[in-house]
C-alpha cells in the first residue's frame, strides 16, 4: 500500500516572538496522574481526499447540511471535508471511507477487516468516535493547556486540536502546539495542521470521552 508523505518543518523563531518553556511547577502540572502516553503510538494519521479523485455524482455534491456546533456538526463538517460524506471511497494511498482513515489505526481501534469497514456505515461512525476519544485522552494536557491561545493567528480550541489529530495524528499535534507552531505539519495534499485547527475551531466536542486504547466492538455490528 502507498504510504502518505508527511512533511515537517521548522519554522524560524526571530526576536521578539513568544518562546514557549514550562517551568519546573508547569511541567509537573502536565504530568497528570493517569494520562502518561508512553509507549502509545502518537503518530497515526489520516488522509485529506483529493476533491480531482470522488466520484462525481448528486450524492457527493450535496451542500453540508446545517448541524451547529454541536457533536453532530463536528463530525459531519470532518467527513464532508474528508470524502464529501462518502462512505465507500478510498483514495490513492489507500485510505478509507467517509473519514479517510488508515489501515494502521484502523488497527489501533480494533477493526482489521477493511471490506466490512467499507460496507458498514454505522462501524465508520464508531471508529471516528473511538479515534477521537483516543486522542482526546493522548491530547488531554494540551487541550488544558492550549485552549483559548493563539498560535499563528488561530485561535486554539479542542474541536480543533481534535480535528488535527485526526489529519496528522496526536504527536504531530503536540509538537506544533509545544512549540508555538513551529514545527509544522502538512499532509501530502498540503492540508496542515493550521488549516485544521482553523476550520474546525469551536464546536463543542464535550460528548467525546477520553480513554485510553479504546476499541470498536465489531460484534455489535455483525448480525
């Protein structure tokens, strides 16, 4: 399988531009008891559907409907930017469905069977929620941390640190928010972390749970 090219780069840090430390009290403030993310895989990504590479027909030209900022809307704006809501799409590097998501953290998220995932939009669903939860739990100490900062002139909020966790994985997203935006990341369509956190700033994501390593229960959705 093609693997997606992920870019990184370092931005120059001139004088008079905000550096970013913790100090002795503030990094032992971000060790909170029970979120240590060693030994995870923080680098998980998706992928950015090319607009040239969706089928063109009524279904995938249809408007975003109207769902606010709640859950709902969060994750509908996410997989209409994706795949325009496509559930049977896969892309050129070989990522999947409405949400575009990998086979490696298809993995993660206990699905290993790509075909049932294709044909089963209720699993798609369950595994953008799962994915979320997960991130959330990896990002906790930086959603307190980040919120309602501005880096490179957007402002910080957790529907879009969750939403860019999504596109580049929950390590990528920390080393861009730790480092003031820094280090940079943008997939191989040019979709950056930025941009992310941009378009899908405020919404309210308080339905997502954080936990740890959480799985899709498959059975449930098997007859």
């Amino acid at each position: 399988m093609r693997r997606k090219i992920a870019k990184f780069s370092i931005l120059p840090v001139f004088a008079g531009c905000m550096f970013f430390s913790f100090s002795t009290r503030e990094a032992a403030n971000l060790e909170i008891e029970g979120y240590s993310t060693s030994n995870l895989d923080l680098n998980y990504t998706v992928a950015l559907i090319e607009e040239s590479e969706l089928v063109k027909d009524q279904s995938l030209e249809r408007a975003l409907p109207e769902l606010g900022k709640s859950y709902v809307g969060f994750k509908e704006a996410v997989g209409f930017k994706e795949s325009r809501g496509n559930y049977q799409t896969i892309n050129e590097f070989g990522y999947m469905g409405k949400y575009q998501f990998g086979i490696g953290t298809l993995e993660l998220l206990g699905i290993y069977n790509s075909a049932e995932f294709l044909n089963s939009p209720q699993l798609q669903e369950a595994a953008f929620y799962t994915n979320a939860s997960r991130n959330k739990w990896i990002l906790i100490r930086d959603i307190a941390r980040f919120d309602g900062k501005v880096i490179n002139g957007v402002k910080i909020t957790e529907s879009g640190i969750l939403a860019a966790a999504h596109l580049a994985g929950p390590g990528s997203v920390k080393k861009y928010l730790r480092s003031w935006g820094a280090q940079s990341f943008s997939d191989a369509f040019g979709t950056s972390i930025r941009n992310y956190m941009r378009k899908f700033g405020g919404y309210d994501t308080s339905f997502v749970k954080p936990e740890k390593n959480p799985r899709v229960n498959i059975k449930a959705f098997r007859a």
